[in-house]
C-alpha cells in the first residue's frame, strides 16, 4: 500500500485528513469518500495533503488562478485551478480557501465555474467589502 511510503509530515497530514473525513463525513475505508462533504468540512485537512513547494503565499496561489482565466472550456480551467494547487504551501492554500469560503456566497453566479474571469472580478470586488479581512490575510 503506497501509504507506508509516507514520510511522518506526509503520514500526519493524511491521518488528519481521514479522521476529518471519518468524525464529520461518517467516512468509512471503502472508496469513494463523500467529496462534497469533505470541501466543506475538511478543506484545511485536505490543503494539507495536497501540496506543493513552489506558490509559497497566498499571494502567488491567488495569481496562479488568476492566471487559469486565460485557460477556456472545460477540463482545461479545471485542471489549471488544480495544477496550480498542487504547486502551492498549505499555507498559501489555506488562507485562499477562506477567501473563497467568504467569497463564493456572494458570487455564486458569476462562479458557475470558478476561475472564469466574472468570478475573479467579483471575488476581487469582495476584497473592499464582506471578505477584506480575508483578502488581507491572503496579502501578507
């Protein structure tokens, strides 16, 4: 089983993930796990076993997907958002899941499909207005 080629950092952050998974989405050890129910209860958990090491900040996650705007049509736009979370620290994700999180309700839909340049422009606008707390902490 490839879970034994883990590193202790790797291992901790999948275990963390699993008993997310388990106490909030009643996930047992048969696949598939309920993903709907672990973006929205898990996402620290899951930005912590899905890393890179190149977008350090926030910041420069934010500017990946920005970037995926260009990229049309489907799967494209999809696997750009992903690549570029795959690329980037826990600790850029996290602070941009909260700005989606607070983002998203507001945008819903201009954000049919996240990473569409209607839904960047709005997502920014909320960076004046109802998610400038999270914004900030996206910029630092």
């Amino acid at each position: 089983m490839c879970i034994s080629y883990l590193g202790s950092p790797g291992l901790g952050e999948f275990q963390a993930l699993a008993q997310c998974a388990v106490t909030k989405c009643q996930a047992t050890d048969d696949a598939p796990w309920n993903t709907d129910c672990l973006d929205a209860n898990c996402a620290d958990e899951m930005a912590g076993c899905v890393w890179g090491c190149t977008l350090v900040s926030c910041n420069s996650l934010w500017s990946c997907v920005r970037g995926c705007a260009a990229t049309t049509g489907s799967p494209g736009l999809s696997e750009c958002r992903q690549a570029c979370a795959r690329e980037a620290l826990t600790t850029a994700q996290v602070p941009l899941l909260r700005v989606f999180e607070c983002g998203l309700p507001s945008c819903h839909e201009e954000c049919d499909q996240l990473g569409d340049l209607a839904c960047i422009t709005c997502l920014e606008a909320t960076a004046e207005s109802s998610c400038a707390d999270e914004w900030r902490l996206c910029q630092d």
